[in-house]
C-alpha cells in the first residue's frame, strides 16, 4: 500500500508579478509541508499569473520567470523543503521556434525538475493562446516515491484525445491537471462532470486545481476538486479564496475516502462575490485603496456602491451625487440613503450650473443636450479620481451597454465597471439578495472573501436594509428630460433581457430568436441596437494601422501588470 | 499556343454589406468583360467584405453570403457573362465542425462552379482567422480554357508548404492569389519577394489581386500586381485606388511580356494618403459626411485636420479653437490660419468660463485642473459632433498614446484616429510633404484617391502653404499650464521616437535596447511609461466576465459592419 498526500494550493496570483507570486508559492509549500503533503500543486502558471497576453512574447520576461523559477527551487531546498514536489505553472521557450510555452514544472531537490507543456491551446472566448504559444507535444508522466501521476493542464482535459489519452494508455495512479479556468456562472458543474470523465478514462482520480482572483476582466473562482473514477467528489475547496485543500491518495484502494467539501453558495451570492472579488482584486493589483462613482439614486450605482462597500469598506467609496434640473426628489434621497447605509463618503456636486454655463455657449438640444449633462458628470467623477487617487467605476450595466443606452464618455467613464457583465434584471436579483443577506446579519465587508476572519459578519447595516426599496422599485430612468423612462427607447427589461440573454450569452441567431417565440419587431429593434453599439462598448477611437507592430489589434497586454524589469 | 487574359479587379467593399459588395463585383466584371478577359479575379473575402471578424460565426450571415453567391453567379449569366470566369472570396461553411470558412469560389455558367478553402490561417498580428475558420486541407487547380490556374488565399503564399508546394508538385501554368493585405510601411517590397519565390517555387508566373480601403483601424492598399519566375514584375495596379489590372498570359512562352507598371508614391505620400483613405473610408462606410475636431494651433490637430480636408473637402471639416487663459495668441492664430487654408468652418469656443464654473465647485489643482480642461474640450467636440451628426476625429499622435501623455475622455476623445499610428517625428515629416506638395499645386483634395478625376489638383491653398509653418515649427505643448513644454514630461520626441520604433515597431526587449545605445534611464523612462499607458489606449473600462458569453474578450465584431438581416 503507498500513501502520498496531495496539496492543492488555490492561490491568488498577479500577472507579471515574479516577486509576489514566487513568495505566495514559498508561503503554501511551507504550509503544505507542514501539514505532511508530498506533494504541493498550484495552479496553471502560478509565477507569471494568467492570463499574461502578449507579455510572453517578451523575452526579457520569460528569462526573468526561468530565473525565478531557480531561484525557488533553491530557495524551498535552503527552507528545508527539498523532499517536497512543488508542482508550480510558468511560462517557457521553444527553442527551435523562440516562442513562449505554457508549461508546468516540478520544484524538488533544489532543482527545476521536469517539464510538461500545454498540448490543447484555447482560441475562443477569452483565450488566445494559439495565438501566443508553441503547442506542446508530449505526455508527462511523474515517478513521486513510487506513485504515477500524470499531469495535464487545463484544456488538455477539455478536449479529447492528446495528453490525457496517452496517460490513460499508459497507465497512471492519479490524474494532476493545474488550471486557470474563469468563473462563469453554473460552471462548478460543467467541470466536476468533465473531471468525472477524464477520471474514468485514465482510471484513477483526477486533481483540479484551479486559480482565484481577479485579474483584469476575468474572475477566477478557484473550487480545487479532486474527483474519484467513479465521479465521487472526494475533496472540494471554497470558491473565490485563496486555500490549501488536502487529498491522500491510497493507490491499493479500489476507491479514495472522501475529505472535506466545501459547500456551494446560492446563485444570487455567487454571482455578487465574483463581481466583488474583480473589483477588490483589480484595485489590490493596480493599487487603488479607495473608488469614486456617481450616485443617481438609481439600482445600478447602488449596487456598485454596494460591491465596493463590500470590496474595500465603506470608508474607501466616494458617492457623489450630481443632481440636475431633471433629477426627482425621490431620487436625491436615494442616493443619500444608499450612501449612509453603507457608510459611504457623500458629496452632493448640482450640475445645473455647469449645464447653463456649457449651454450659454452651445445652446444644444434632444439628445446632444442629453448627452451633455452625462458628460458632465463624467468629468466630475474623472476629477475625483484624479484629484483624491481614486479609481473611477462605471455603473452600466449589460443590458443598457448591449443596446448603447448610455453616453459615451458620460455615464460609461471609469476604470473598471463591477457589473457590465450582469443584465438589468440580475441586477434587480443581486441588489434583493444583497439585502436579504443584510437582513440576515450580513453587514457591509461581511462577505467570505473579505478578511477570511472566523465570524467577520462586517458593518452592520442600518435597519437591516443596504439598498433602498425605492431603487428597487422604481421604474428605471436616466432623468436626462422631464418623464423620461428607459422603456420609451427600449423593450422592457423582463423582455429586453430574455432577448439578450438568448442573442448574446446562448448566441442564437435571428431564426434562432423567432423559433424561441420572441416576436419579429423585438428581435429585430434588439438585433440592431446591439449590433450597432459595437462602437461605443469599445470607446477608443479607431485609426488606420500603417506600420508593422501598432497598439491595439497588434500589442495585447494585461492592463493589470505588475512585470518591472 | 494558349493566350488567356486575366483582369485583376482590385476593389474597395464593406464589410457585412452583401449587396453593396456584389453590385461592385458585377460591376468590375462587366468592365473586365469588356476588356476581353476570360477570367476576373476579386481580393480575399470580396463578397462578405474583409477582415469580417466573429461576424463570420453568424450562420444567418454564412447562409445570406452563400444565397448572394448564387444570385450573383445568375445575374453574371443573365447579363450575357456566363462564359466569364469569375473568381470571388466569400465565407463558407465546413459542414463537418459547422465552422467558417475562408472560401475562394469561381462563378461561371451560372452556377457556383468551384470551391477552394484557405489552408493557412494567420493568427498573429491584427489577424484572428485561427480563432474564427476551419483550415482548409485540399489544393485546387483549375483548368479554364486549359490553362491550368492554382489559387491559394493570401496567407498560403506567406509559409513553406502546404497548397502551394502541392501545386507546384502538380505543375499549373499560373498561380492566382486573392489577398486581404493590410498596409504596412514599406511591405510592397516584402510581397514583391514573397511572390517572385512562389512564381519561381511552381515555376509559373503569380498573379496577386489585393484589397483595397479602409475597413475600421486596416487599411488595404491595393498595389496588385503580377510577378514572372525570374521575378521580373509584369502589371502593377496603383496603390490606395480601385483598379482593374490586365495581364494576358502566354501558356507557350517561356516568358510572359510586361505590361503596365504603376509607379510607386514616395514614402512620405504613400503613408499620407493610407491615413487620408482610412478616414475618408470609415466615414463613407458608417454614414458620415463631415468631421469636428478641436483646432489648437499645434501640429497634431493641423495634420489631422489637413487630412480630412482632403478625404472630404475642407467645407465638411468643422475646426473648433477652444482657447484657455494658457492658450497662446500664437496658437489661436496658428487654428485660425490652418482652417483658412483649408477652407474649413471654425468656431471659436473659450473654456475659461466653463473651467472658472467647473472650479467653483471643485477647486482642483495640478494635473486634474490640467485634465479638466482637456475633458471640457471633449464635451465640447463631442456636443458638435451629437447636434451635428459629425465624426468626431482625435488627433492623438502614436508617440502621446503610447506614453499615455493625453487625457483619457480629454483630447482622446472620438470615433477615428487618423494619426494614432504615426510617431510625432512622422508627424512633422507628413505635415512638411504636404506643405511641398501644396506648393507645388497639389490642392485641398487633389489625392488620386479622391474623385480619381483626370486633372484634379483640388482647391487651390493660398500662397501654397497647407498647414501653418509656425505649427511645425514651434515646441510642442499641451498649453494646460503657463509654460509647459512636452519636454517637460518626455524625452525630446527626436530621442523618444526611436525608443518607440524600437520597442514598438520592432519589438526590442530591453537587452535589445541597450545594445542598440540607448542609455538606461530613456528606456526604463519609455518603457515603463508604454506598459502603464496600457489601459489608457483602451478606454473602456474592464469589468469582471460572469456569463458564458459576453462582450469584448469573447465577441469581436467589426465596428463597420452593414450587414441588416
């Protein structure tokens, strides 16, 4: 019988950041060691952070992460921890191409001990990564103290054939695959059952270790798993923190004793953490300590308000409300309101005046005048951020960014927009979850990711209530002119959002939509809204390319990057 | 002896806009008709238009494309040019995956007669064809009137093997080429290379039929061309034009006879007028007539606006002066001078008042005064382009953009950038050519591109002076506080601009920059200020992805896109 204890390290990493992350690997390996691990893995390219983009088609920085990668082996081995195997994720060369490599390495005996390189690419959706590596051609597989572990990396598992499918002809005791796989929402079980599987393809059980964090616009939401050959989960970690999950592999048993598993959040709570964790951590990254953003009174600035609160505590968010001619009552007190819930800075900048002064000399009308009083908000907001260092965030969210229903540089300014990804009536759903977990005792900074204190419950909220009921419930409205409502220029939301839902996140057709029931005037005002926004989801202005390396289509890095050579 | 006459019809299409697309191509067939041709040759993708980006995964565009191929295969019969050889590019589908495909087909005999499937997929660069085809896996030769024709697509002729090196193992009497080239500095010679190694690879002449236009931030230039075995070039069509070559080929000589040569535009021309069909194309794609832009005095503004000037006639160019309490007499007059020579309307909009009611409540100092000036700028540029239905134009240089020395929803605002690719030292250069070329009587719009009109020299400049010499020659400022200089941020742009052309242009890593001599404080002062500028050349703001599908990292669409199912 030979037992081997797995640690699976769901760690936090930044992109470009060698230093940092090299010192969050030394941290989990101590900790893994301590609790007896003989093995310690981390997820798929644990130095570098991922997704690095075109900062591995630099070569400065591929050497720089090879030396890191020395320097950690030497370093685990003068700690003492020369027995354990470090299975870290970084990038690598090609050599007869010099092109960069996605490859997994094993830290042992204060060397850099053996290699595997990423055999499936991903080019769709978020990934691009046929475009930057060389594909690796080979399958791995590990002698640990007698135990066979293959290992794979991330969409070698997705995919038939290839890596996975020599080890399973080979032969294996366990199936290691490190991964830097985003959050989606319903994706926890897309993987378990793809784990599942692999695992009864190679006959042994598969290892998931997955990445948490944000890093730009993508979430990772960790959830390590180690699944049984008969789909047994036998160990899960927490979503959307950093931990060390533990699994003991018995290669003389027929089937593996279940550890710990974590519990799954509702939907509602899953989707508001992922949205809180890309803010906290795209602020942690590119270090900002504190947010400013307009507060309208309106649902979409109260949830962001109410993320950010989450994210880095009251104190650190700047409200401002900047009412104009068009703005109700109803409305100020909102905003008011929101703002000492969570206990928010709160300023309160009238735009009427600004509006007179721009209109004595432009004297504009419909919507150009519409515009402009957006636009002066959006330059009110960008000089809180640039005078008090604060990071804008913009609080469209996806329904009204898929239609263009908002003004570029107004409404839509910022550097980051916590829910651009969330339909309008999500938002709806997210804002009453928030406050039935308030009325629960979930004050503000009183999420899991937080903190991670035993008990942390954060802030109370006043009455229990985060949001105000009237955001809520009001109809929407961008108070641009008298009576305005959303619905006079778009389908209602519970409408709209079906008809974005199925157009844009399921990516059906126009024959698809109709065969769906949505009638053929919807379908098509839908269509070409989204269509035509293109431009303005975008913002920056195009310009012709005339020289053979140009920004933009060409140059494609992270904005988060903490790489200084 | 076979004699067979090949019309090479270099053409301008849109993307998505089918029926625009396919009125051209039967158009140009007429003309090649006419002309005794027994085969017309279109650029990649001339019927869906090119680079068609994740449009292509759209089955309804797939199905319209392929429908449209086949109204126009009976048109072309109907009009009495069945017999005509007709060789477009379209999107197909690879009915095994249900993914696209770039697809050359022949129309003849009123029906879609062949097909051929582009084998080499470019996915580096601003091209993304891996990400969006299926590769195609045959060769194909055709025998028309027996002359035995090999195609291939653009990227097949740009790597060793594949469908070339199958034709050249079968033998043809020429190989056709249908390309999709975007514009590069200098690449007429890269191609004329290329081509002249392939002719000699399958030992017959190439004929190379290109796109021509703008198409978002691509510029096509055309420059089609037909090449010997023993590289003598044989026809070349103009550049930045649309064009219909002749090339009558000799099945029995072992030499074909050369017909016409275009003569190449000087370099400074060349990169001028790629800028100026950029502009005027994406205005005429999207439904623009005119353009506003702020007029500062500076050189950037007065090339910029010349530009337009050109694409569009100075009458559809609106020059705004917006002074502030730091703006030059100087500068005011320089604005006034360019849009009088020009022949462009100009309004004069002071932001004092709008900064001093700004300021009144804000009190801001530093750089976000300096910023707040630049964003009221921006609303007033944009409220001219809301009121007006105008393009508003930026008219950030490259060097500006890649340091992030503009302000973001400041002077970067806009929907085009004609000069965003153009280095600040590039900047003087063009801005002298077209003063020389005024002087020697080229006129406002007296482009071959514009009108292509036998003769057409363009509205005369006063005294042949295009843009004010004071603009060019004096040091370049932002004038946002009383005697700032460029210099005092920047290296002096003689020295940074060969920074940027090294690491920009020709991707030297650092190593690389020291030993090209740079000293360690310019490049650690350059590439630090380039990788931060990261989020700034973006603009939009990022926001954490939690659906299957979402905007931005997952769904590339082009902006110009006239597809309306």
């Amino acid at each position: 019988m030979t037992q081997l204890r797995f640690a699976l390290a769901q760690i936090d990493t930044c992109v470009g950041d060698l230093d940092g992350n090299a010192e969050r690997i030394m941290r989990y390996a101590r900790l893994a060691a301590h609790q007896g691990a003989g093995v310690v893995a981390f997820p798929e390219m644990t130095l570098t952070g991922y997704p690095i983009e075109d900062l591995a088609l630099r070569a400065t920085f591929r050497r720089a992460a090879w030396d890191k990668a020395n320097w950690l082996a030497t370093e685990l081995e003068a700690d003492g921890l020369g027995d354990l195997y470090v299975v870290v994720g970084t990038v690598g060369t090609d050599h007869a191409s010099d092109r960069p490599r996605n490859r997994l390495v094993v830290l042992h005996d204060g060397t850099v001990w053996a290699g595997y390189d990423k055999h499936f690419l991903p080019n769709y959706g978020v990934f691009d990564e046929f475009r930057i590596f060389a594909a690796g051609d080979k399958a791995t597989v590990l002698d640990i103290d007698g135990v066979r572990v293959g290992v794979a990396i991330c969409e070698d598992i997705w995919q038939d054939g290839g890596p996975v499918a020599r080890i399973a002809r080979e032969g294996v005791d366990v199936l290691l695959t490190i991964n830097g796989s985003p959050y989606e929402e319903g994706k926890t079980h897309t993987r378990l059952d793809l784990a599942s599987r692999r695992a009864a393809e190679v006959n042994a059980p598969l290892i998931y270790v997955n990445q948490v964090g944000g890093q730009d616009d993508l979430v990772f939401d960790g959830g390590s798993f180690v699944v049984d050959t008969d789909g047994t989960l036998l160990e899960r970690s927490p979503m959307f923190v950093e931990h060390l999950g533990i699994f003991d592999l018995d290669t003389s048993a027929a089937h593996q004793t279940p550890g710990v598993i974590a519990a799954q959040p509702d939907p509602d709570e899953e989707v508001y953490t992922a949205c809180v964790l890309g803010l906290k951590d795209y602020m942690a990254k590119n270090r900002f300590s504190g947010v400013c953003l307009g507060l309208s009174g309106g649902i979409d600035s109260a949830l962001v308000a109410a993320m950010a609160a989450d994210a880095v505590g009251g104190s650190n968010v700047h409200g401002i409300s900047m009412p104009s001619m068009y703005s109700s009552d109803g409305s100020k007190d909102d905003a008011a309101d929101l703002a000492a819930n969570i206990g928010a800075h709160y300023d309160v900048q009238p735009i009427e005046p600004l509006f007179n002064a721009f209109q004595s000399q432009l004297s504009l009308e419909g919507v150009a005048a519409e515009n402009l009083q957006a636009r002066i908000r959006g330059v009110i907001v960008m000089a809180y951020s640039n005078s008090k260092g604060l990071l804008a965030v913009a609080t469209g969210n996806k329904s009204e960014l898929a239609c263009g229903y908002s003004t570029i540089y107004g409404d839509a300014v910022g550097g980051y927009a916590p829910i651009k990804d969330l339909l309008k009536t999500r938002v709806w759903e997210l804002a009453r979850w928030r406050n039935r977990a308030a009325a629960a005792g979930m004050g503000v900074g009183g999420l899991s990711i937080v903190g991670n204190e035993e008990g942390n419950a954060g802030v109370p909220v006043p009455d229990g209530v985060m949001i105000p009921i009237n955001s809520i419930l009001k109809p929407p409205s961008a108070e641009l002119r008298p009576g305005q409502k959303d619905s006079d220029s778009l389908p209602e939301y519970e409408l709209l959002d079906r008809v974005l839902a199925a157009y844009i996140e399921h990516a059906h057709g126009r024959a698809d939509l109709l065969a769906d029931g949505f009638d053929v005037h919807t379908v098509d005002t839908v269509m070409r809204l989204v269509d035509r926004a293109e431009w303005k989801r975008r913002q920056y202005p195009l310009g012709p390319k005339v020289t053979a390396l140009a920004f933009g289509r060409d140059r494609r890095l992270p904005v988060t990057n903490a790489f200084r050579e």
